[in-house]
C-alpha cells in the first residue's frame, strides 16, 4: 500500500501504523517503517501509543540468536455488519481485512415486524462460533433513508454485544463513493441505487475536489406508490426501465444533471436498463444526461465501511463508549 506524501506527518502517524498492521498483521516496526514510509523512530512512537491505548499488541517473534523481533496485531480484528433492509436484513462477521467468516440473510412478509428479523439475525451473529468477543472491534449498521434503524434495535445490540463502539452509516451513500471512486466523473451527478426495494437517489458535486452528496430521496412511481414494488412487477428491462426514467424525470428536469449513474444489486437485468432509461431521457428531454449502469461491487462497498472503521478511533476520539 502506498499512502500519499501529505498524510505522512505526525499526526497522522498512529494512524497509518494501525491501519497497516490491522491489514498486514504479524509484521514487525522494521517492516511498517519500510512499507508505511515512515522513520523507524516515528513508527516506534507510534506503536507505543498504540500498545498503551490498547490498539495493538506485541507478540514476540521466532528467535534468530539474538533479541526476537516483536511481531504486531490489533487487538481488536472482528467487526459484525448489519445490513439493515426494507424486506429484512444481513448480517457479516468480518475481520479487519474484508474476509468474510461468517454470514446470514433473512427477508419478512408482510405479516411479520422487520425489527423481529434484525434481532435475530443480530442474536445469531452473537451466538456464532466465528464472532470473537474479546476481539470485536465495532458493530456496523447500514441503512438506507428508507429504511431507518429502530433506536430498540441499537439498545438490542448494546445489550447482546457490548462492542467498543457502534456506527451508522448510510448504505446508499457509502455505495455512492465506491462507486465514484472508481468511475472519473465531472459536473453534477445523481446518483441512483437500484433494487427490488425501491430506488433512493442522492445530487452528487464536486466542491474544492472534494464529493459532496445531498439528501438521499425515495423515488415513487407514477402509480404513486413506492418504486420498488412496481419495479418487482416489471416484466423485462425495458418495462423497469420507462418506469425507472418515468420516477426520475422530474429530479433529472429539476436538476439538469450532466450524468445519471444507476447503481444496480439484487436483480437481474444488466445494462439494457441503462439503455431504456437514457432513451425515455432523450425523448422527453431537450438535454438528456448521460446514464451509466454499474452493479453494486459489494467488496469495494466493504472495505470502504472497515477503512472508515479503522480511522474512526483517531476521529478527535469522538469514540462511543
């Protein structure tokens, strides 16, 4: 890994060392010095600070005649994610790294209490062999503006986990910066996520370099009901297509985007959704935005949420006990 000559400064030292060894654990101070690109003096402070907050921990290493080399671990390596959905929810017990050791999906009706379907999958995960408590770093929930956190179900965790501390992250716009990320893109974006639970699009700007994102909205059909119910009854890609366009004229109108980038999970159709979308554009619109159909690359969606997570211990310690 390479990290930018900015980022190398004293501040920010603890940091980098953690988050190297949290993804190259069992390296040694020599090691981190060579590959972070920081002084073996200034990795040394580091992982002193580091060790006394409790971060990480020195192992000692295989003897070669004279004093071992300490080899270094966090102490902290199990991260639980909960996907929190309209239909229900996922869990994901990880490690710092982005390996998945553990995994479970349930979806409910009609009849049942989503928050009934977190709960379990939460008192699962917390019964899993794989989930290591005395090595749990943070609890994850994910969720889209549609679909809100029950504070129970926060309470439920606490109660269950006892994690050294908890995050919320908006899953929609978290997929939006993986998916920028890799996507050069200039001007005004909307950002569209799309699935068989309904449509939520974000404006998207870049201001002094950096990405900005607005409020994330629930389209609604023109049957004035919730997009994701009419898409699910769609017959083919270009069906879900005229209605998708349909649901995002007004925004794209409104807004004059210079491109519509339609993130797609959880269904099958491939880019001919893109297509149908841009030519509904191009015939009720003077300027038609460019459309661009990603599907949702669920392994960049993960390590960005863990690279959030190892940096929210140096975020002022603004730590949730």
């Amino acid at each position: 890994m390479t990290y930018p000559d900015n980022a190398k400064t004293r501040g920010n030292s603890a940091f980098l060392v953690f988050d190297h060894i949290c993804l190259h654990p069992g390296e040694t101070r020599s090691d981190v010095s060579l590959k972070v690109g920081l002084s073996v003096t200034a990795v040394g402070t580091a992982v002193d600070r580091l060790i006394d907050e409790g971060l990480l921990y020195a192992f000692p290493g295989p003897s070669k005649g004279g004093r071992p080399a300490e080899l270094l671990y966090s102490s902290y390596d199990t991260v639980l994610i909960v996907d929190v959905r309209r239909y229900g929810a996922g869990v994901f017990i990880t490690d710092l790294t982005g390996s998945v050791v553990f995994s479970e999906q349930r979806f409910s009706d009609s009849s049942s209490d989503p928050n009934d379907v977190v709960r379990y999958l939460i008192g699962s995960a917390a019964d899993s062999p794989q989930l290591n408590s005395d090595g749990l770093f943070a609890v994850a929930f994910l969720s889209q503006a549609s679909s809100p956190i029950d504070p129970d179900i926060l309470l439920y965790a606490r109660s269950r986990l006892s994690p050294l501390f908890m995050r919320k992250y908006d899953a929609d716009l978290l997929s939006a910066e993986v998916t920028l990320s890799k996507n050069s893109f200039d001007g005004d974006v909307l950002f569209c996520s799309v699935s068989p639970e309904g449509v939520n699009s974000s404006c998207v700007k870049r201001i002094n370099g950096k990405t900005v994102f607005g409020d994330s909205i629930e389209l609604i059909s023109s049957h004035g009901t919730g997009f994701g119910r009419v898409f699910r009854a769609c017959r083919d890609a270009k069906e879900a297509g005229e209605e998708l366009a349909d649901a995002l004229l007004n925004s794209v109108a409104i807004m004059s985007p210079d491109a519509v980038l339609l993130e797609i999970s959880g269904i099958g159709s491939d880019e001919k959704l893109g297509r149908h979308v841009k030519g509904v554009f191009e015939k009720k619109l003077t300027k038609a935005p460019a459309v661009k159909t990603f599907f949702r690359d669920e392994n960049g969606f993960r390590s960005a949420l863990l690279s959030r997570l190892r940096r929210s211990p140096f975020e002022r310690r603004k730590v949730q006990k």
